[in-house]
C-alpha cells in the first residue's frame, strides 16, 4: 500500500513539475491552432478514463477534429475532442485510457481544419505515472 501512495505522489509531482512543450513563439498564421499547456487531471489509473485539458491559442476558431497522443513512443492513439472552448487562451478537453502501468512521456497533438485542410498542431508532453487499479 505504502509503495502504491509513494508511486500516485511521485506521479503527481512529476506532472506539476516536468510539464514540457515545443510551443513556437512566432505569430499564428491565418487560422493556425497553437497547444500552450496540458494538463491531466486526477491520479491515472490502468484501465481508466482519464481527463485531459489543453490550453491553446489560435487564429479565428478552427475546427478542432481530434486529438492523437502516444505514451513514450508506443503506437499513436487518435480520439474526439470532448469540448473546446475558443477564448484566450481556449481549452480544449478528451479522455485517455492508459494500458499499463509505469513511467511514460505522454505527448499529444491535435488535428484540425484551416480553409478546408487538415493539419497537425504541434506537439505537447507530460511525464506521467500510471498506477494500478
């Protein structure tokens, strides 16, 4: 039980503090989707959904389709973005389900469409500690 807490605690620290991205810092071209921040909430637990939020910015309100994510370089996961909310910055939300248990680097990115195509956002990355349930 002991090492089960200290692995949840190690976890959540980590996601505080190690929160990295490759935001670019020029200015947003027409209809372009920024991620600024990702955030997941709770404690992650194998086999259960998860919340995630992604802070972004963006030029106009594009249509934000998904949103893809790996766990340190396993295959790319795609999944429908639960909510967006265009603002500044705008939020948007979805679930993630992990597999297994251990240290990982989730990233993600989005997909979106500008002026009728699809394009890739950039990326954003969390380290993160899944637990057993």
């Amino acid at each position: 039980m002991r090492s089960v807490f200290k692995l949840l605690a190690g976890g959540v620290f980590l996601m505080f503090i190690s929160s990295c991205s490759t935001v670019p810092t020029g200015p947003l071209q027409t209809g372009e989707l920024r991620l600024l921040k990702i955030q997941v909430e709770g404690d992650l637990l194998v086999n259960i959904a998860s919340k995630v939020r992604i802070q972004f910015d963006s030029d106009g309100k594009p249509e934000i389709r998904r949103v893809c994510s790996t766990w340190s370089g396993d295959e790319r996961s795609c999944v429908k973005v639960t909510k967006v909310e265009h603002g500044s910055p705008g939020e948007l939300m979805f679930w993630i389900t992990p597999r297994r248990q251990g240290n990982f680097v989730l990233e993600c990115y989005a997909e979106y469409t500008r002026e009728g195509k699809a394009y890739p956002s950039n990326k954003l990355a969390v380290q993160a500690s899944v637990a057993p349930f």
